[in-house]
C-alpha cells in the first residue's frame, strides 16, 4: 500500500541489532525502506544487515553507544555518506541498570540513565536540520507504560521515558511547521532479552500476562507496524502524540 511505502527513505535505528529495534528495522526494510542497523556490537549488527540484504532490501551497520556523543555523530555521518539523507530516527536504544525503589538509586546510576533522554536529543537535533530543510521527517522514540503509570521496580526508567515524552512534546512543536513530526511508542512488557527480568521468572509472567486485555505479552513485531505508520505516509498528520502498545494493560479492569 502507498501509504506505508517507504521506498527511496533512509532510516536509522538505534538498538536494531535484536528486539523491538530489529522487527521495526525489517519492517522498514520490507516497506522499501533504507535502514541503518545500529546498537554497540558490531557483529551483531551486521548480522541482521546482512540477513536484511539476503532478502534483496537495503541495509548497513554503523556501531554507536548512545552514551557516546561522537559514536552517534559518526552514526550520522556514516549514514549520510552511504546515502545523502536521514528521512527517519528511531530511537529505541536504552539502558536500565536499576531495578528497584527509587530509594535505592545511586546517583551514578542516575546519570547514567538520564543517557536515555540525553541521547535522543543529540540524535534528534543532528538530523533534524536536514529534515527541517526538505519539510519532511519522522523522529520516533520508544518509550514505555513506565512513564505512565507509577511501578516500584521501574521507576527510574519510568522518568527517563517519561522525559523522552516531554521531549518528544516539544520538538514536535518547535519543528511542527517544518513537516517534522515527533511521536512516541510507549509499549508495555514486550519478550525481549531487555526486558527478560521482568517475565523470565514463570510465576510473574503469568500474573503479567493476567493483567492485560489480550493475555499476552507483547511481541518485537507488535511494534513494528506501529512504528511503520509513524513513519510513512499513512502517519503524516499525527505529532507530538504517545501511541500505547500495551494489549489493553493501562486499562484493564482492576
């Protein structure tokens, strides 16, 4: 369909090396999209390059921390080399050392995950002067029901997600009437290795599963279509918003 057509668009992915980022990398990659994979591994990340290449679509691996202002400068600027243009940011990449209360957080930890909003700010306004002269672009970032509603074991990570919401707020305001549109994906426990500590164990799985509406968790590829319509045509009157991804968990009946 030509609204999810994203064919001749570039688009970088943090994180893209497994998980959420993967699924939405491929998704784009699918829809004629160029992608850039990229999380702090090389071999990982041209795995999945690879993998997208071998069935025809466009892709390259460029490594970054995010934790690293350089690192995602030289993202950029590998990606711009490869292919003039940066139509689409991603940014899924995070960090979540502390599980816990927020009494326990050490403020060396806390630093570290403000990284979290940190990143995506340098990564938004690097690409975003291009977009902003072509008026068109779509930044994206993944955020979390954390920052939605208050958790005992996730509550720093909450406040980093719920900044990146501010953030996303904001950006889509001030680059609005440039065309750039800024939006966020806020899923709930989805079956990635990132989230493993919150469903490995049998018992809370079962009880996470119990809470949504859907009586599952959520999959990498629930979020790719998600992430698809943001990106392309079909989304291109939608900025500033959080789109839930949650199989019903924030409503479900107590």
């Amino acid at each position: 369909m030509k609204l999810f057509d994203l064919s001749g668009k570039v688009a970088i992915i943090t994180g893209s090396s497994r998980g959420i980022g993967r699924a939405i990398a491929e998704a784009f990659a699918e829809a004629g999209g160029r992608v850039v994979i990229s999380a702090r591994n090389a071999a990982p990340c041209e795995e999945v390059a690879a993998a997208i290449r071998a069935k025809g679509r466009e892709a390259i691996a460029v490594t970054a921390r995010i934790s690293d202002k350089a690192q995602l400068e030289n993202l950029v600027a590998k990606t711009r080399e490869a292919w003039g243009r940066i139509d689409i940011l991603v940014c899924n990449a995070a960090v979540n050392p502390h599980y816990g209360s927020l009494e326990g957080l050490t403020d060396e930890v806390f630093e570290r995950m403000v990284n979290n909003v940190l990143s995506n700010l340098w990564l938004a306004r690097m690409v975003a002067p291009d977009m902003r002269e072509r008026r068109d672009g779509a930044i994206i970032f993944i955020i979390s029901t954390a920052a939605l509603r208050a958790s005992t074991m996730l509550g720093m990570y909450g406040v980093t997600k719920a900044a990146d919401y501010a953030l996303c707020r904001n950006l889509a305001a001030e680059w609005g009437p440039d065309n750039v549109r800024v939006n966020c994906i806020a899923p709930s426990v989805v079956t990635t290795q990132f989230a493993r500590v919150l469903y490995e164990d049998p018992a809370r799985r079962t009880a996470r599963e119990a809470g949504t509406l859907l009586k599952r968790l959520a999959e990498p590829e629930d979020l790719a279509g998600v992430a698809l319509m943001l990106a392309s045509r079909a989304g291109n009157y939608i900025t500033g918003q959080t789109i839930v991804v949650d199989g019903g968990t924030t409503i479900a009946p107590s």
